[in-house]
C-alpha cells in the first residue's frame, strides 16, 4: 500500500529522502512499514492496559478498604462484583 501511494507522488515523504517510486523493498520496509509495525504495537499495548485496568482496580479497592479497617473484605468484594 505504501508502494502504491508512493508511486504516484513525485516527491518525498517525511522520515526518508528519496522518493517512494525509486525505493526497494528493503528500503520501504526500513523507512516506513517498520514503524506503522512498532505503532501497532504499541497501540494494542495501550488497549490491553486500558482493559484490564477495570479488573485491577476492581481487585486493589477491597484491599484498600479492608486494610483501612472502613468495610469488611466481604462486603467489598461483593459490591465490586455487581458493578
């Protein structure tokens, strides 16, 4: 896809300094599929912490509460097991 979009602009596009269209494969893969790569990483990363935050959470407050002597642990657990 980067090859095709490439191809068709004569200039070059930001981080390399040669034009797509007189690129090889290697060179592609090194300037740009590489960091679309590392990005989608990065992002699923980003989305899996975000995901198990709730369950974290869910798991530290009746800790927190039970130590400050404020609810039973019981209790706790299961009001955040209704939510």
């Amino acid at each position: 896809m980067i090859w095709f979009i490439g191809t068709r602009l004569g200039s070059t596009v930001y981080p390399s300094s040669i034009p797509i269209s007189n690129m090889s494969a290697g060179q592609i893969f090194r300037d740009y599929v590489r960091f679309v790569g590392v990005g989608a990483i990065a992002a699923a990363g980003i989305f899996g912490i975000a995901k198990s935050l709730r369950s974290v959470v869910g798991r530290v407050l009746p800790a927190i509460y039970g130590c400050n002597g404020l609810v039973d642990i019981e209790t706790a657990e299961q009001v955040v097991a209704a939510n």
